[in-house]
C-alpha cells in the first residue's frame, strides 16, 4: 500500500504536511513523541487509513520499533518527513555538553536513524523520497544548538543524497526561515506544498532544498 510517513507530527508543519499527502489519496503513518499529539494528528487526517505510533526520536530503539509499525502495515513508504527538531533559545556558553548532545540527537541523529532504516529498502525498489524539514539559513547567535542542528540537516542532506541518490531515492530539505504561524507568511499549510512537490518532482527535476521564507 505504501504511502506517508511523518515523523514529528506536532500541530505545525507536521500535521499539515500529513493533511496535505492525504489529500492526494496516500495512506499516513505518525509518529511522536507523545500520544496525545499523535492522536489529535490522526483525528485531522481524513480520508485516508492512518497507522500512529509514538517514539521520541533520540530513542533508536523505539525509533526503529515505531517505524517498523508502520511500515508494517503500509510496507515501504513512498515518502518519508522528518519533521523533528528541539527548537529552543541558547546563546553561546549557556548550554551543557549534554544539552548540545541532546539537541544533536533531535535535529540529526533522529534523522540519520529513520534514513538508515527506511531508505535502503526505497532504493532497493527504486523509488522513494526522504524529506527533512531545515532551517535557519543563517545562523543566529541566540539560537547555537538550533543553527548548528539545521547546518548539519544541509549536509546530512547531501550524504543520503550521494548515498541512495543514485538509487532512484530523492533526498532534500524545505528551509523554512521563520517561525511558523497559520495565517502568516509562514503558514504551515502553504509550507506544506513544498513537501509534496518534491515528492511528486522527476528524476531530472530534483531539488535538494526547497526554501520558504519571505
């Protein structure tokens, strides 16, 4: 059956992004952190068989489970969103070591482990697409770990990118340089576009960024 599958569904881009694939007719697949946050994301999909599971993506373990739940159900994903991120105010000096990991493990590592588990069997078919959601595309002194979780998200695009690329397995990001509010130039639901249209560009199209900002 395949489909979507979103990790980081909160009521931001995550949601709308899964609202926007199950539009088009494709079965979605949740995850978060938190069940409550899960389950008011399926409640605003309609139309489509929606599987959800809850995971905090610095968990490999749980990670990887929820994935596999997913996949499961739908088998591989036509389209993978990972939406994660610890967004968060920090100026240089102020956070721990532990709290730089901790932030790394969200905006990357997360990243690196639903690609290593879910992007070898896409270029094995020959097809897929694995989105992150970037940002800051300059970086901000009062938000370190943010800026360099987001420079790494550029560049762990281009590894996956010479990793399954040549597989037929479009990797990329949408920038979204500013805070995302409904209504404004940064709402969720006109950021969600940029998602399926690289989803749905040809091989020869390809983007590896897609950039929302004003």
């Amino acid at each position: 059956m395949a489909g979507a599958l979103i990790i980081g569904v909160g009521p931001g881009i995550g949601r709308a992004v899964a609202r926007r694939f199950a539009r088009e007719g494709l079965p979605v697949g949740l995850i978060a952190r938190t069940e409550g946050t899960v389950r008011a994301a399926a409640e605003a999909v309609e139309g489509v068989p929606v599987v959800a599971g809850t995971a905090d993506a610095t968990d490999e373990v749980a990670l990887r489970s929820a994935l596999d739940e997913v996949t499961g159900k739908f088998g591989t994903p036509d389209v993978v969103v990972y939406n994660a991120a610890l967004i968060r105010p920090d100026a240089p000096g102020e956070l721990s070591v532990q709290g730089h990991m901790d932030a790394w493990a969200v905006n990357v590592v997360g990243a690196i482990t639903a690609a290593a588990h879910v992007a070898p069997a896409m270029a094995e078919r020959g097809r897929g697409t694995f989105l992150i959601t970037g940002g800051m595309p300059v970086p901000k002194r009062r938000y370190v770990s943010l800026s360099l979780g987001k420079a790494g998200v550029r560049t762990l695009v281009e590894l996956l990118d010479q990793e399954y690329g040549p597989s037929g397995v479009h990797v990329a990001s949408v920038t979204v340089a500013g805070a995302v509010e409904p209504g404004t130039d940064f709402d969720p639901d006109d950021i969600a576009e940029h998602y399926w249209r690289l989803h749905t560009q040809e091989r020869h199209e390809w983007e590896r960024e897609a950039f929302h900002g004003p």
